[in-house]
C-alpha cells in the first residue's frame, strides 16, 4: 500500500470514529496540509464515500466501502457503491428480451445483470469473464458462448486474438458495456490496456450498446480508451448522477435511466 492510500484509510477509519469533523483537525490528525485533505475529499465524495457540508466532513452510512482499495480488481470494486450497482443490474436485466442475443461485458455491475437474467428465457449470451459464466452457466435456456484465451485475476476475464475473431463472428442485438471512467471530452475508458480489443470487438458486433455505470465513473479518466460517448444508445446509472450529466447525456441523443 502507497502513502496515498495508506492516507486515505486513516482519513476513512479516523472519520467513523469521529463522526464529524472540519478540514483543519483532518489535516492535525494526518499531518498533512489542509490543500491535501481538500484533495482527499473530491476524491472521497466523487464515489459518495464521505459527504462534505457546511465545512464538516462526514461518513456517508449508504457506503459499503471500508477503507481505500490499493489497486482495481473485481473482487474490491465488489464493495464499493454495491447496492446502486445492483439497482442497476437489476434494472438492466429488463432491458433483455426472449430470444435476444446478447453480449455481457466484464465488471461488477454486469455481475448484478447477469444474476437477474430470469431463467427460462430463451436467450444467447456470450460473456469473457469468469463471474458472468458462474451466474449464467446455472440458468436454464441460455445459449451460452464464451471465446476464453488468457485469463486475467484482477478482472477475472479471459482474452485472446482467438477469442477476438470469434467476436467479430458474432451479430448481437443488444451489447452491456462496463467502464472504469467516463468523459465528456476523452470518451469510455477502462484499467487495462488488454482490455481495449475485446471492447472494441464487441461494440462493433452489437447493434444496441447499453453502458452500466454507477454516478462515481462520471468525469474519471482511466489509463485505457475504448470508446467515445457518441457511439452509446443508452445508458443506465444511479440517481446521484450530477443533473449536469443528465442534461449533457439527454442532450446528445443518449436514453438515460436513473436507478
């Protein structure tokens, strides 16, 4: 664990102790200055970990979210912002209709998606990842089509030039896409760059692409680029989104739900 991040979790655990407290006792506890807390605290709050009002910082009780992850994998994304994720998936799950063929893309959010597929609708799915296969491999009347290749812990997915082509085979009504961060200006990005073939791949295979991220992604920007915002249909997300983002989204032609 970095210096930032082991600040962070003292910023985490010294505020659950505390309850309430101003940017200037922060900075006493953490011995840093009142701009670095300030910076911790855009941070904090962007994934509604902490609120900040009236120049009191407080622990947001809503958040499942225990300290600061040190790097992405699934299993830490798992806890954070997990309740408006599944709202999310669950959401999305009615968006799939009999008969669809469709793409279910890696990541937390999709994990939900995938869990509330009903069983017994007939469907085709194909999916790369390892928690998507564990929730659709049990359910009945899914046609399941899964490329494989090399397989990558942190977001249990699997990728290969092999599985690339397979996509590029495949013709998809509907396609749902994960993202790490979203930008007006600098698109869809995700953590890895092993990632950026298959998502293209399977954007390009899909006539309907369907985007689930929770408010926190908005205005973040990760190492990979993918996409742009105007190639998204539709997209579904919480309703802690900023209303700027919703105005911006409806204003470019993008269907927005609010969960």
């Amino acid at each position: 664990m970095n210096k930032k991040e082991t600040r962070l979790n003292n910023f985490i655990h010294f505020l659950k102790i505390r309850n309430s407290i101003t940017v200037k006792e922060m900075a006493n506890h953490l011995n840093v200055s009142e701009m670095t807390v300030r910076r911790d605290i855009k941070e904090l709050t962007a994934d509604h970990t902490i609120n900040f009002e009236n120049g009191k910082i407080m622990f947001n009780p809503q958040s499942s979210l225990s300290e600061a992850s040190p790097s992405y994998s699934l299993e830490s994304e798992k806890e954070k912002r997990n309740l408006q994720k599944e709202l999310i998936g669950k959401f999305a799950a009615t968006l799939v209709d009999p008969n669809d063929t469709v793409i279910i893309d890696s990541g937390s959010t999709t994990e939900h998606l995938a869990h509330y597929i009903p069983g017994g609708m007939p469907m085709t799915a194909l999916c790369y990842s390892m928690n998507i296969l564990n929730e659709l491999i049990t359910k009945e009347d899914i046609s399941l089509i899964f490329p494989g290749g090399f397989y990558h812990p942190n977001a249990q997915m699997f990728e290969s030039q092999q599985g690339i082509e397979l996509i590029n085979q495949i013709r998809a009504n509907k396609v749902f896409l994960s993202a790490a961060g979203i930008h007006r200006e600098l698109g869809i990005t995700c953590m890895h760059n092993y990632e950026i073939s298959t998502m293209q791949a399977v954007i390009k295979s899909s006539v309907t692409k369907i985007l689930l991220a929770d408010s926190s992604k908005f205005d973040q920007i990760r190492p990979a680029y993918f996409a742009s915002l105007e190639c998204i249909d539709i997209i579904v997300t919480d309703h802690y989104l900023a209303e700027e983002w919703q105005e911006y989204i409806r204003g470019v032609g993008i269907e927005l739900y609010l969960v």
